[in-house]
C-alpha cells in the first residue's frame, strides 16, 4: 500500500532558534522516540526544549482558546526562531517546585484526596455525610432564611448545617502560629528606647509614635515593668482611633497588626530583612484540636475498616495501599480501582514511601517532577510531546533504572519524549541524541553533535570524552580532626539514629530516595553554630535580578564608581535614582496589547542600557557602569583586580564565581536566563562568602555536565584542604568515589529506611558491595 501522505510528517523540524544564547540552531528531532539533550550547564538546552519548542506549542494552543478566555491567560512572546514544524501537544514536566499554598499536600494535587473523601462518605460508619464533610479546605456551615422549591413553593429553613471537614482551630492548616516575643520586643528596653524589634518599627518613626503618644503606655518605662493593664494595650487592644504626632492615626495592638501585616502574607513575597524577621519570630506546632491532621472530630470519627481519613493519609502510600487491598465492596469497585491504580504509580515511579498528608511545599525538585509524571503514567493519550528536566535528579542509581523504564513505556505508547539529562545510565537509553555547546553562555548555544548513544560516544566533544569517563576510588583518604556526634536522631523516619560524622575530610551521605538522608543532615546538623547549608530551595529573582545583584557584587562596584565621580552610590543602581525613566531601569519597554502578545522593545532612550545618559557619562577604569554589567566574570575579575577600577570586595566575589566554574556569566545577565545548575551554583558561590567551619551541600551536582563534576570534585578538595569540613548529601557515584568517608542510610525508602547501614571509606563500601545498594552500584561504577 502507497504511504498515505499524513504518515510522512515524522520529524519535529527546528530553523534558526536564536532564544536567549542559541546561534540559529537548525535541527530535525524523530517524532515517536527518545531523544535527549546534552551539555554542559548553560550551553543552551533549556532554551532550545523549554523556551523554544515547548513554549512554541503551548502559545499555538492557548491561540485556540476564544478571545475572551486568552484576555485571563498569560500571553507568552513567540519564541526567537524562523519556523517549527511537525510540532505536537508538549506536556512539560519540569523541576518547578509545587505551590506552597499551606492548604496543598500530595493527595491533593494528584487526586488521591477527592477519591478518599468520596470513598469515606460510602463506607464510613458512623455516616456523616458527603465528601465534602472528609475535607480540610471546607468549613462547617449553618444557613437560615427561605428555599424555592421547583414548583415555586416557598418553605422558611432554621439553621441548616453543611458539614465540612475542616478543623475549627487551624482552620484547615493542621499548624498554629505562635509569636515568639523575645524576637518581637526586647523588654529591658522601654519603647523610645527601641523596645520594639521589628524592621520598620524604630524609636522615632511614625509606626512606634502611634505607641508612644497613645497615652495608654509610659513610653519612659522598660515593657517589663508595665502593668497587666499597659501589657494588654500594647500587645492585644483592639483597633481604635488616638492623635500621634498633630494628626488622628488608628491605633491597633502589636501583635494583631503584626500577623495582618507580616505573618498572614506569603513568606517568599517578603523583603529579605522582613522575611528573615518573620521565620525566626513565626513559631508553628500541630494545631492542638485536631492533632496536626487539619480534620473536625466528626470527620475523624468515621471509619472504614478500623481506619479514619486521617489515619489512611498519614500512612506512607505502600502502607496505605495495603489497606485499600482489603476493601471489597461493589458499591465503590470503580473507585477502589482507581485509588488502587493510582497508589501503584506512585511506587512504581519511586515515591511509595511518601504520605498523603505530606504539605507539597516541602516535595523537593525531583519529587516534584515524579510527582507531576503520576498524572501522565496511566494517561490514554498518544502522539503527543513529552518535556523533561533532568527527571533523574534526586534519584539513587538503583531508582534511575525504574526512571528510565518508564520514560521508555511513554515513548513505546507512540509519544515523543524530549529529556534534558546529564546522568550517562539515562543518556544511554536515547534513541537519538543531541549534544549543544561546545561551551556554556556566549561560548555555546551550537549543536556540536546529532545521532546515537554510539555514535557520540565516538565523537570528540566533551559530552562523548566524559561519557566512559569514570572517577577513581582514592589510594588514600584523609584522616579525621575530630568528629561530629548525632544521637537518637528520630526526625521523620529516621530510628533513633547514632553516628559520627567526620571533621575535616569530605563525607558523603548516601541512600536511596527517601531512605532518610535529608532527615538526619537538616535535622541534626545545620543551624547548629558554624554549619553552611547550600540546600535545593530555588533562587528567586525577576528579570531585574542578576548575578551582580544576588551576589552582593554591585554595591562594592557602586560605591567605586561613586567615589570616583564624587555622586551618590544610588545612581548606579538600574532599581534606584540611576534608572532610566522611560523603562525604569527595565532595558525594555513592555506595550500591552490587549489580548494580542505583550511586546517587547528595547527601549529607544536608553538603547536597552538600563541606566539615566547623565550616568553613562561617568566612567571608572574606562567603563561606565553599563559596560562593566556586561563583562563577563573572568573580564570583571580582571578589571577590578588592578588600576584605578581595583576593587578587593569586588574581586572576592568574582573569585568565588570563577572557583564554582560561572566564569562565562555576564554580570547583568537576568537570573531568570540561568538554568538550574547555573543558580545553583550561584547560590554556592553566595553562601561560600559566610564563615563556617562545616559546609553542607545537598545534591551539589544537580544540573551539572560529567565534565563539571570534576571541577565541583576540585572546588570540594580546595574547601577541605583549607581546612574546612564538607558534608555532601549526594547520589552521583563519582562524588561517593572521591570522598574520604561516606555514610549510607537505608535499606530501604520511608519505613523501611532511617537507620545507617554503612560507615566507612568508600574502598570499604565496594568492597561490601552485597550488602547494600550503594555498594552495589558504586562497585559497578568504578569497575566499568
């Protein structure tokens, strides 16, 4: 039979992509297979898969969508490139962490709630009602007034009560807040004294005269000498109007205009100062009431074979579908079928060992995005697009296997599956592969290499150089200054746990995905005195953010610049007096369109500069501020390293840049062009500015390219040999292979894990290979 014409669109073709740092990329990607991209960190597959092809999709889908509806839709620019072709529906499964609405957990984002409540409003005995009596998010309601029946009748209804499932106490939140008021007031002091400790409250601004002029309160007097009566006004008294400073002001109590000012908003969307304020005075505890479950007593009341809601959500999924085994009913066999299906995706995706309860704000990266694949496992949809970010971050080598079944069992289904991936075990599984660089930022953004695993390993780029690469166990390792004792470690799973972690050497803490790793470094090492955590939380910055910026590296640069010229530091700042008026600072003027695409121009006043032309006047070491944001970090290094522009802040900054391997980053760059190992390791080079004696990494290699993780494995022995101790929460073999004392936690995930099952050298870990699955494959990896 001739080929019918639709059966021959087979590529997805992509002509001259230029977004962010591509250099016309052209390129054919097979539909229906595998294909994965490579590079080292910043060479530009983020933008080409993301930024280019999936958002090329989603914006030709939203155009579908009636006018009216697009005008609530966000309105995405066309990505830059000439023409995509052959493209299908993208499903974009990324590493965005999930919302931290405190009401959000894992049974609710993927459905597994909804299916419980109604479950229970069947089953339940005693019966209370409906589902939405078994729910967290709504409250119990009583109504009265006057109901209209079809016929037109009217009847009068006397305190109708709709039964919710929420807590009355936390109001479905499962915490209570408390203050911690030697963080709020220091009470030796007394208010004109600057008793009051909170950022914007100083002695004579207008915030604190409202207290001090009220007349309710001696503003002489330490708060610790006030009467119950003074106590009150300044703490608790409601709202009510006083004349402060000539003018009629309304006067509330300190903590009430506090939790409506500070602590009812979202922490994230806080100042720095304000923000760090809030988290060491917000002291949170399970709510008492309901025990923390979010759930009324009526709700927890009901009970399906011996179990409540409550109980079955704080179950870890395996356990919890261990109990749905055992409910038989025809009345519910279509739902038990689906929760059954559901709880089987979630273990066989390497996430069994998770509650339902779990708040997904606290899912790291990867957990996320497995989180988000539950949904796509049992789907029915074929020919469509399938986008991942690095889907085997976070994971063990023995959990990578299970991660690359399944990302095969999506494409056998007739789907095109896009990887963007570093981990060799997930490279070597693509049915096509496409390797950009040769370098990162400016240096990349080509595609070096297209075709099979084979054939780049072949090759002569730096991704086929490094894909046999494998590091050697050390001859010798160092030996220990001290050590640092943890005992009955209990934090979530973890069985009272005893160890000695090493001083002074590079420890490496290992285990499988859940085994309780994260539990014992956070919970019984950092924020003790001296320990530096960099952890996975996601650096946060609009596109008026940069490296300068985040770095703290702009204010020593202001100031030199200021001195020179004999002007305020202000003006060199693009958020402050020194910004362009017609962008204000922006660089790009945004038109909107209505429910067309918002536009956006460089701005002609400022040609995209940022800054007033008076300041672009004045120049330091021959550079007005504008060009130095454009130098590179090796560039700027040498620049503020000598002559007039020498600046020692400066250059620290710029050296704890090029030591983390981001000596490629323009320093006006916008945070939000970085790709995830970039920021990360943005934020290492922040945080290796702090004093400490112990640092403490997790998942450092996160985003990293095979060649960079011997630069990271470098920067590690740099830190320990100037005598500082590093603790590496990590799975990568080639980190495990290089410490000098590794700690593996386990056997298992969730219950079945929370207790060490090795100490020692990793020689003495590969040499104990049976016994556990580190061991296993760390022997694997360094005998290949």
């Amino acid at each position: 039979m001739a080929e019918h014409v639709a059966d021959t669109h087979e590529v997805i073709r992509v002509v001259g992509a230029r977004q962010n740092t591509l250099r016309d990329v052209t390129l054919d990607l097979p539909k229906r297979r595998l294909t994965v991209f490579t590079g080292v960190s910043g060479s530009g597959k983020s933008s080409l898969v993301f930024g280019t092809i999936a958002a090329e999709s989603r914006r030709l889908i939203d155009e579908t969508y009636p006018t009216f509806v697009q005008g609530f839709m966000p309105s995405p620019p066309r990505p830059d490139v000439d023409a995509l072709e052959g493209l299908t529906t993208a499903i974009v499964v990324d590493q965005e962490r999930l919302g931290a609405n405190p009401r959000s957990t894992l049974g609710t984002v993927t459905d597994a709630n909804a299916m419980l409540r109604s479950l229970f409003a069947r089953l339940g005995e005693p019966s209370i009602g409906s589902a939405n009596a078994f729910s967290f998010n709504i409250p119990t309601s009583r109504t009265s007034g006057t109901r209209t029946t079809a016929t037109g009748a009217t009847t009068q209804v006397e305190d109708e009560v709709y039964l919710g499932g929420m807590c009355p106490t936390c109001e479905g939140r499962g915490t209570v807040s408390d203050l911690d008021l030697s963080v709020i007031l220091d009470e030796s002091r007394s208010l004109r004294e600057g008793a009051i400790l909170v950022p914007g409250y100083t002695a004579d601004g207008w915030l604190v005269a409202t207290y001090i002029e009220s007349g309710f309160l001696d503003p002489d007097k330490p708060v610790r000498d006030y009467t119950e009566r003074e106590r009150h006004d300044l703490l608790e008294r409601e709202t009510t109007k006083v004349r402060a400073k000539g003018i009629n002001v309304t006067y509330d109590g300190l903590l009430p205009k506090l939790r409506r000012s500070m602590f009812s908003k979202d922490v994230d969307s806080l100042q720095p100062h304000v923000r760090a304020f809030v988290e060491r005075a917000a002291v949170f505890r399970p709510c008492p009431a309901c025990d923390g479950t979010r759930l009324n007593d009526a709700a927890r009341s009901s009970l399906v074979h011996g179990r409540s809601i409550a109980d079955v959500s704080a179950m870890q999924v395996t356990d919890a579908a261990d109990w749905l085994a055992g409910v038989d009913d025809p009345r519910v066999a279509p739902l038990v079928g689906s929760l059954r299906r559901l709880f089987a995706s979630f273990v066989e995706i390497g996430l069994g060992y998770l509650s339902l309860d779990r708040p997904s704000g606290t899912l790291s990266g990867g957990e996320a995005q497995r989180t988000k694949m539950v949904r796509h496992l049992g789907s029915a949809l074929t020919d469509v697009t399938y986008v991942f970010d690095e889907p085997t971050v976070g994971l063990h080598p023995h959990d990578i296997a299970r991660m690359n079944a399944l990302l095969l069992e999506l494409r056998d289904k007739g789907n095109t599956v896009l990887v963007v991936e570093h981990k060799p075990e997930t490279i070597a599984i693509a049915d096509h592969v496409v390797d950009l660089g040769p370098g990162a930022g400016s240096a990349g953004g080509t595609v070096c290499f297209e075709g099979s695993v084979q054939e780049l390993a072949a090759s002569a780029t730096l991704t086929g150089r490094h894909l046999g690469h494998r590091a050697r166990l050390k001859e010798s390792v160092r030996t220990p200054s001290g050590v640092l004792e943890i005992r009955g470690a209990s934090t979530h799973n973890l069985r009272d746990v005893d160890v000695d972690l090493p001083l002074g050497v590079l420890t490496v803490v290992t285990g499988v995905a859940g085994s309780g790793k994260s539990s014992l470094v956070h919970g019984s090492v950092a924020g003790q005195p001296g320990v530096v955590v960099v952890d996975q939380s996601p650096v946060r910055g609009s596109r008026r953010s940069n490296p300068a910026t985040y770095t703290g590296l702009l204010e020593p640069l202001r100031k030199a610049f200021a001195k020179a010229n004999g002007v305020k530091p202000a003006l060199f700042s693009a958020n402050s007096e020194g910004a362009c008026p017609t962008c204000k600072g922006n660089g790009t003027v945004f038109t909107d369109l209505g429910f067309m695409e918002t536009v956006a121009t460089p701005c002609e006043d400022c040609g995209g500069r940022r800054f007033r032309p008076a300041v672009l006047e004045m120049r330091l070491g021959g550079l007005d501020i504008a060009e130095v944001l454009d130098l590179s970090v090796l560039e700027a290094r040498d620049y503020v390293s000598s002559g007039e522009a020498r600046t020692p802040a400066a250059e620290a900054v710029l050296a704890r840049l090029e030591d983390v391997g981001l000596g490629y980053l323009r320093l006006g760059q916008a945070l939000t062009t970085l790709s995830g190992g970039e920021r990360q390791r943005l934020k290492l080079a922040v945080r290796m500015g702090e004093e400490g004696g112990v640092y403490v990494l997790d998942e450092p290699t996160s985003g990293l390219h095979l060649a960079d993780v011997d630069h990271l494995l470098a920067l590690l022995d740099r830190l320990v040999d100037s005598g500082t101790s590093v603790l590496v929460i990590e799975h990568h073999q080639a980190v495990m292979a290089h410490a000098d004392w590794v700690v593996d936690l386990g056997p298992g995930a969730g219950h079945d894990g929370g207790r060490v099952v090795f100490e020692g050298t990793p020689a003495d870990l590969v040499a104990a290979s049976p016994r556990t699955l580190t061991g296993e494959h760390l022997a694997a990896y360094v005998a290949s």
